[in-house]
C-alpha cells in the first residue's frame, strides 16, 4: 500500500505567521496609545476642607440587671421578670425617634469553685435607651433604678451628619475651586480644568462627661426618679476635597 505524505513544512510557516501577526497586532496598538495619550502637562494637586464644631445629638445609655442563683432556670426566670418590668416603665416614655428602647445581651453562665465545681449561676440582661431627645432618655435612666447604668455613649443623629456634610460639601468645594483660581493666576494661566476629584469626610471624635448616676447607683444609693446627669461632647466634622486642576493658557 502507497502512503501519501504529509506536508508538514506547509503547515508550520502558516503557524508560525499566524503567531507573529497576534503578538505585533497588541504591540502595534499599545504604540498608537502611548501616541494618542500624551503625556498630561501644567497639573496641580492639592485639597481644600471644611470644618464645623458640632455638639452631640444623639444618646444611647446601656442598663442592666443582674442575678445569682443556685439553678440555671431560677437566675433565667427572675432576669426575665427583672427586664419585663424595665421595659414596661420604658415604654411609658418611649417616642420615636426622640427615644427608641430595645433590649440589649441576655447572658446565664455557669459560677464556678477553686477546685472547678459549679457553685451556682450568674446572669445578667441588658436594656437600651437610644434618641436624641437627650433630657427625655436622662429622665427614663432615672426611674429604672432597679437597673444599673453600665454604657453612655453619644454620637451624630443620621439627620445631622448628613444635613451637615452636604453644607460642608458645598463649602468645601467652592474652597477648592477658589484655590484652583488662585493657583492658575499665580502661575500665569487664563483658565483651568478639572482632572480627578475625591470627596471625603471624618469621622468627629467626641467625648462627653460620664455619669455621676452611675457611680451612686453602684454604692446602693436610692435615687429613684431622678434624671440621669449627662452632657454631650462637641467635635469637628471635616469634609475636604482633593484632587488636580489642569492649568490651560
């Protein structure tokens, strides 16, 4: 039998031309690229920020019982009671918005001996006063004083903060742009452009006078009825612009 012969030295030129032309196709692109992209000439970065001091508008104050008993259930049951009751005289105060009340940790854990043994549990359950009406929750802290004040933290209202970062946007921006004037005309240049731009805001550190109730309530001092004494810490809220400005003749 006659076997017909392969014309393998046809196929691999074709391959091997094939090949070549994918790899110059991407080089010769990239080249046209780097020419129709020059490089960018006459760029200024810099930012420009806006400040405002802000006092605290919102509250959230953290209460808690606690109970020990010989059995798991029985420090389960009188915790359960304990908070039912907190929540119910909450309630009475409650409005939305000016004063949220949500339950916070239910924990029952096991006490323990030197030599390891059980000797009987421990628990403790948490309630949560949150708004910003700040005299309206000290007042609601006040009657629960079957509960220990164990948390007071303040903070910026949703409301707040973004009605103040939208002013401050503005401000911030009309800064960056009287900045952009004034780097232009310093360097001789009629006009300019904006280039890349980014906003952004700090987070305020606040800090607010802790709680005498806290410490009297502690030593088993009867206080019963009176409010909560607090008051909320101010801190700046930042929003600063940065970004570049192409200088034009």
């Amino acid at each position: 039998m006659r076997r017909l012969p392969i014309a393998r030295s046809a196929a691999f030129p074709l391959v091997s031309r094939a090949l070549a032309l994918s790899l110059a196709l991407p080089l010769a692109w990239g080249a046209q690229a780097a020419q129709a992209e020059p490089a960018r000439q006459n760029v200024v970065s810099f930012q420009a920020s806006a400040t405002q001091e802000l006092t605290q508008d919102l509250m959230v104050i953290t209460l808690q019982a606690t109970r020990e008993g010989s059995q798991a259930a029985e420090v389960q049951s009188g915790l359960k009671q304990q908070l039912e009751a907190a929540l119910a005289e909450a309630r009475k105060t409650a409005q939305p918005g000016a004063m949220e009340v949500r339950t916070g940790s239910f924990s029952v854990q096991p006490r323990y001996q030197s030599n390891g043994r059980v000797n009987g549990w421990q628990g403790s359950a948490q309630l949560v006063l949150e708004g910003t009406d700040i005299a309206r929750i000290s007042q609601a802290a006040g009657k629960l004083s079957q509960l220990q004040v164990v948390g007071v933290s303040y903070g910026l209202s949703r409301a707040l903060r973004e009605q103040k970062e939208a002013e401050l946007t503005q401000q911030a921006i009309a800064r960056f742009k009287a900045r952009a004037e004034q780097v232009a005309s310093g360097f001789g240049f009629k006009s300019w452009g904006l280039g890349e731009i980014s906003v952004s805001s700090t987070e305020p550190g606040f800090e607010g006078r802790p709680p005498m109730l806290m410490a009297v309530r502690a030593k088993g001092i009867e206080m019963a009825d009176a409010p909560l004494p607090v008051e909320p810490g101010k801190g700046l809220l930042q929003v600063t612009v940065s970004g570049q400005v192409v200088l034009a003749p």
